[in-house]
C-alpha cells in the first residue's frame, strides 16, 4: 500500500477538528476489520477534500448533513456528521432546516429518517 504521511496526518487533524472523539471512534472500528478502509477514509475525504480552500467546515458540514439524509441509508454516518456539523458552528435551527429542504429533492422518508437523527444527536449533547 502507497502512504502519503502527509496527507494522512493533514486529515487526521481535520477529522479531530471537526468529529473529535466519534470520528477517532469510527477508525478503531475499523482497525481490526479494515484498516487500510480506515487510512483511506481519513487520506481523501479530510486530508484531500475537507482541506481544501473554497468551503468553511461549516458549509462543507451542512453539504454532507444535506447528502447523508438525502442518501436516506446513512443514520450512523449522519449522526457522526450532525455532531460535526455541532461542533464547527452550526446551530440546531440550521441543521433542521438543512435536513426538511431534503424532503423536496429525496422525500419525506428522508426527512423524517434525517430528523429523527437530529432528534437523537441533540438530546445527547445534554449529556455529554
């Protein structure tokens, strides 16, 4: 396998900036099972993607928020992704309406799955 240190430690630290410690979460699920997958997923979408100029994390945050519901088969991903969205500056009205703008371009079993999603992530900041 070809490593690029750089970019992976560049991703890394985007990866803690944004998720913290549900981000580190998913790469030890991963460290067992598939830990190339692992290197990969923070290489390119934090180390490559989220890093580049053009988008602030909180609207490159509220794009994947916006496509994870959209996908409508993400939950676990787009609680990780809300919380992120949380912790770079989004607020919950933002979020909210992020997700129900979904219902008209994947419909409202999106929507309601996405909000549900929020629901959850939102009562777990209290206890935190």
């Amino acid at each position: 396998m070809h490593t690029d240190n750089h970019r992976y430690e560049r991703g890394l630290a985007k990866l803690r900036e944004i998720d913290g410690e549900a981000g580190e979460r998913v790469l030890q699920s991963l460290g067992d099972i598939a830990p190339d997958f692992a290197r990969y997923l923070i290489e390119f979408p934090f180390g490559d993607m989220y890093s580049r100029p053009g988008l602030d994390l909180k609207s490159r945050e509220i794009a994947v928020v916006a496509a994870l519901t959209a996908l409508g088969n993400a939950a676990p991903q787009l609680k990780v992704h809300i919380q992120g969205a949380l912790n770079v500056g989004t607020t919950h009205t933002e979020i909210v309406e992020t997700i129900m703008q979904m219902a008209v371009y994947a419909g409202f079993p999106a929507a309601l799955n996405g909000l549900a999603a929020a629901k959850e992530v939102f009562a777990q900041e209290g206890t935190r």
